[in-house]
C-alpha cells in the first residue's frame, strides 16, 4: 500500500474513533440524565410516604393552611417537613439541567405550584435563604420578589 492508502486508512480510523468517543459522551449524558431522573422520583415517593403516613401535615403543603396556634407539637412536625421538601427542592432544582426538558418542566411547575399554595413552605424558605442558592430561591420560588 502506498503513503495515499496509508493516509486513506488513517483518516478512517480516526474518524471511527471520534465516532466511538462522541457515542461514549452520548452514552454518558444518557445514563446521568436516567441516574437523575431515577433518583429525584425516589426522594418524591419519600415525600409521598410522609404524607401518607403523617397525613394531618399534606394541608399545610398543598391547601394553603397556615399553622395551627394550638398545638406546638404538630408546629415542629410542620416545619421539619417543611426543610425536608425545601431541601428536596432544592436538590431538585440543582439537577433540572441534567433532566429532559419534559421532566424539567413537570418539575419546575410542581415545585412552584407547591410553594404558590403553602404560606407555610414559603414562610420556612424566606426565614432560611442563606440556607440556598440565591439563583434557587430568586428562580423558582420567588420569582417575583
């Protein structure tokens, strides 16, 4: 074979091999955007078995109910809960890129439509915000603040 075949040949396996890495890259972001998505709905059934298990708490998160003035028991539980899905959140919007632009929206509506109805949530975050990211509590939870 001569120096233009060598060359041809060359060329081809350096193609393949930059097809062969691009599929690897391609193959990478797929299965850390299924990682992702696989993990955030995991912590979201941990949410959904609180509710259920403690379901005196799902009105303060979901039906604008303020808290009670009676009962600083129920008051301690409400505010735990309270970190439990700010911090979710939290980690939820920190992976939003990661996720299929579907997925990300359905997402960020959830937690906006969560936070518009609970005076309660969005009581514990402004009390908190040094606890987050300004760009995660300027974005999504106040965006109009």
């Amino acid at each position: 074979m001569d120096a233009n075949g060598w060359a041809a040949v060359s060329g081809i396996a350096e193609s393949l091999s930059a097809l062969f890495v691009l599929f690897g890259f391609w193959f990478v972001v797929r299965q850390l955007r299924s990682s992702s998505v696989e993990h955030l709905y995991c912590r979201m059934h941990d949410i959904h078995r609180m509710f259920i298990e403690h379901p005196e708490l799902r009105t303060y998160f979901y039906e604008n109910t303020a808290l009670p003035s009676n009962d600083p028991e129920l008051v301690v539980r409400i505010h735990a809960a309270a970190e439990l899905l700010a911090d979710f959140f939290q980690q939820v919007f920190l992976e939003l890129d990661l996720l299929p632009k579907n997925a990300a929206l359905g997402w960020r509506l959830y937690m906006t439509d969560v936070l518009d109805r609970s005076q309660v949530l969005q009581s514990y975050v402004n009390r908190h915000r040094s606890w987050y990211p300004s760009n995660f509590v300027g974005q999504l939870l106040f965006p109009h603040s």
